[in-house]
C-alpha cells in the first residue's frame, strides 16, 4: 500500500481535524501530544505525522522527532585520545536522529492505526514506508525507533539493516492483590532482604516525604532539573534532555495520572529538595518516569534504595498490580524484587562512523549492567509460586 503523507511541524499547524478520531485521553490528542514542544526541550523537533490511502483516506497519525546529537550526551569508555576523537568528530558532523516514537514516553504508543482491515504485516510495512519517508524528509543520518509492539518488531528483526537493541531491559515488580500495605511487601521478602529493607529505610527517617502539587512542581522546577541533570551525568547515554518545564507540562496534560514527590531535608529552619520522583499511573501500573537526586547525599540517606521502596509503597497504596521501575540500575531493582522486560528498539545508521561509536557505548552499557541482577531472588518461594 503506496501512501502519501502529511507533516507538521508544531501543535499550531494541526488541523482540526485531527482530534476527530481520537479519544480525549488518547497520547496524540492536541491536549495530550504537545507536552515535549511546550516544554522547550533542548535539541528536538517535533513532527506530527498523518498516512493517506491513494482515495485519501486516514490511515494513521503518529508523533516522531528529530533528536541534535551532541557528545555531551554520551559518557564514553576507552583512553583520553579516543574519547577527544570520538567527542570532536560528532561536534563537526552534527549528526540528527530521527525517533519513531518519543524519547521522554513509555508509556504510550505514538502511532494511531485507523483501517481495521490493516494486519499486523501491513501495519509493519506501513511503518518501515512512513520511517523511510521522513527519514529524506528530515534528513536524518539515522532512525530509532523506540519500545515498538511485538507484532510490529517480528518484522524489523528480518531487516538486515535494522539493529535490535538485545539488552533492551525494563524492570517491573508484580504487586499480589494480597499486599495492602508496605509492610506485606517487606515481610514476603527473604531473612536477608528483609532486614536489609529495614536498615535502609531507617536512613530515610529524618526526610520530609509529600506528594508535589502543580504549583510546587512550578515552583521547584530549577532545584528538580539540577537534580535529574545529577542522574543524567551518571548514565551511559542520556538521548535527549528534558526541558525544565517538562514535569510540569506532564502534570497538566495527565492531572492525577501523574504522581511527583519531593524529598526533603530541613537546614537553618528552611526545607532543602534533596531529590524527587514522578510516576505515571495507567491501567494497573505505577510507572516510575524521571527522576533525580543529590548524589553527595545518596550514601547518608541511602537516597535511590529509598526512593525505590517508596516506589513500591505507592504502587501498593495506588493499588496497582504491576510496578514498572525502567531500564538503568537493574541490579539495584533486581533486590527489590523486580524482574526483566524485554523490550523492542530498533536503530538503523547511515554512517560507519556513528556505528562505531554506538557499538562503543553498547559494550559500555553492557559492561555496566552486569550479570549479578540475574542473581536476585529476594522473596520468600511462596511469591514465586503465586504467579
């Protein structure tokens, strides 16, 4: 099926029209999609993307962008000469990525199908055909094309010049219908696990914990953005940046579905964000989204172990049935008791060069996930044999 395509550029050029087969609460409704735009995110373009049948009629809508490549968005391995080379060389290519997807959600899918009719092979078809379209159209010198349905991924994996992601690894906590409280967690959890849970939550003891209302999160925009910029620094590769209003703009768009939480300490009588959390709460899940927090305290008040049980806490309190913690620090959510994802991303590069310096961060973030979260079984047998 040849189409033929629509694109524009930011919220302001959308038709009307384009809302017509959306539900309100639908990702790529106009009240839902222009999060990252008017948050200002550094380094991307927005493209809002429409597919016509050859008599015209609708065949999807879907969101994609265009992400600047810096160096300062990879912490590279390797001796001071190649990382200078390698830093140097993509500052003077300047290289721009075309995302299928976005880079800031998980949580939603940002392509709507609209002819039922459509298989799964020729919606993946469609999808190579419109990739390839706004590949020329943005002149992009590479494609990723982010947390894709299985369906859709069968077909990428036949295509020799597509790369799959293999360690693609997202941690998720089931939560038994049984838990009520975090105490229910804290008990089904091994001897060892247990009073380690114990020990680290007491370091949280002296914290002011509550949940951010949109004024605040206004408020302490600047405080939470050096924050996340501390968990950025700390990654292997941080695709994107957030804007500062990004939270904020998220928290408009989602009202209640969208949970932040600050975390204080109390100096000189005034109150101190040492970090936060935020979590997007859909269809029985708590999903943990960004984070950030003050890594010269994260020793003292085992800050990121407790924001994790947190995490666990609110999920129980949500009553949700799945906690879903993301894709960095596997190990350290593997003793909390979550198990593995196996996602779906595909890349796909035009330069040797930009190859090399992805198979270089790849072996990196590999080397940093380990084996040892593999190893984790924290709970007691019968959690295990209730699922």
């Amino acid at each position: 099926m040849q189409l033929s395509f629509k694109v524009y550029h930011s919220l302001e050029e959308l038709p009307s029209s384009w809302d017509d087969a959306l539900l309100e609460d639908n990702a790529l409704h106009s009240s839902k999609i222009g999060v990252t735009e008017l948050a200002n995110t550094p380094d991307i373009k927005h493209y809002y993307v429409q597919g016509f049948c050859p008599n015209s009629t609708l065949v999807f809508q879907a969101y994609a962008q265009q992400l600047q490549v810096h160096s300062n968005q990879f912490n590279l391995a390797g001796n001071a000469l190649k990382k200078w080379f390698i830093r140097t060389s993509i500052d003077i290519a300047k290289p721009k990525m075309l995302v299928a997807g976005n880079l800031f959600r998980h949580d939603v899918q940002m392509i709507q199908f609209y002819k039922r009719s459509v298989t799964a092979l020729d919606r993946s078809r469609i999808v190579e055909q419109a990739i390839n379209y706004m590949m020329k159209y943005t002149k992009s010198h590479g494609v990723f094309i982010k947390d894709i349905p299985k369906q859709i991924a069968k077909y990428f994996l036949t295509k020799k010049e597509y790369q799959h992601m293999d360690n693609d690894i997202s941690m998720h906590l089931d939560i038994p219908t049984s838990w009520q409280s975090f105490d229910d967690y804290q008990n089904a959890l091994k001897r060892k696990y247990r009073n380690r849970a114990k020990s680290t939550r007491k370091n949280f003891g002296d914290l002011s914990v509550r949940t951010l209302s949109l004024e605040e999160i206004v408020s302490y925009k600047k405080e939470m953005h050096g924050l996340y910029k501390q968990v950025t620094k700390n990654q292997v590769v941080s695709m994107g940046e957030l804007g500062e209003d990004f939270i904020a703009e998220l928290k408009k768009s989602l009202v209640e579905k969208y949970q932040v939480t600050g975390f204080f300490i109390h100096e000189n009588d005034k109150e101190k964000m040492i970090a936060f959390s935020s979590a997007i709460i859909h269809d029985g899940v708590h999903d943990m989204n960004y984070i950030g927090f003050d890594y010269s305290l994260n020793q003292k008040y085992s800050l990121y172990f407790n924001m994790l049980f947190h995490c666990v806490e609110c999920a129980i309190g949500n009553r949700c049935s799945k906690l879903l913690l993301g894709r960095t620090a596997l190990e350290a959510k593997a003793i909390i008791g979550c198990e593995p994802d196996y996602l779906y991303t595909f890349y796909k590069l035009k330069s040797r060069f930009l190859n090399e310096i992805v198979k270089n961060i790849t072996k990196r973030f590999e080397t940093r996930l380990g084996e040892g979260w593999e190893n984790r079984h924290p709970f007691k047998a019968d959690y295990y044999e209730g699922k």
